[in-house]
C-alpha cells in the first residue's frame, strides 16, 4: 500500500533507471538482462562499496 503519489512516482522512477543502465550495461558486455542482473549482483555483494564496483566496472 502506498502511502502517497509522490512516493509511488520516485519508486517508478527509480525502477525505469535502474532498467535503462542495465540496458546500456547489456548492449557494452553483451548477454542476457538476466546475466547482466547476476554479473552487478556478484559482483556488488562481494564487496563493501558497491559504487567501487560500479564506477570501475563502468570505466572499463
């Protein structure tokens, strides 16, 4: 249950983000929407600072 349309909003917002890097991140390494979730959630959970992993991966 929401608790506001603003709320409701930013939380669409935020998913359609999140789906459009992985879409920028799928058309770079290649692959399925699938392995391109797995590769960012292994790689993510196996350190502290998930922005690190993010930053560097991207700048590759």
């Amino acid at each position: 249950m929401m608790q506001s349309w603003k709320k409701l909003t930013n939380h669409v917002g935020f998913v359609c983000l999140a789906y459009s890097l992985m879409t920028v991140i799928q058309e770079v390494q290649g692959g399925s929407m699938g392995n391109v979730m797995f590769k960012i959630a292994d790689k993510t959970l196996k350190t502290s600072s998930a922005i690190d992993v993010i930053d560097k991966n991207l700048t590759v």
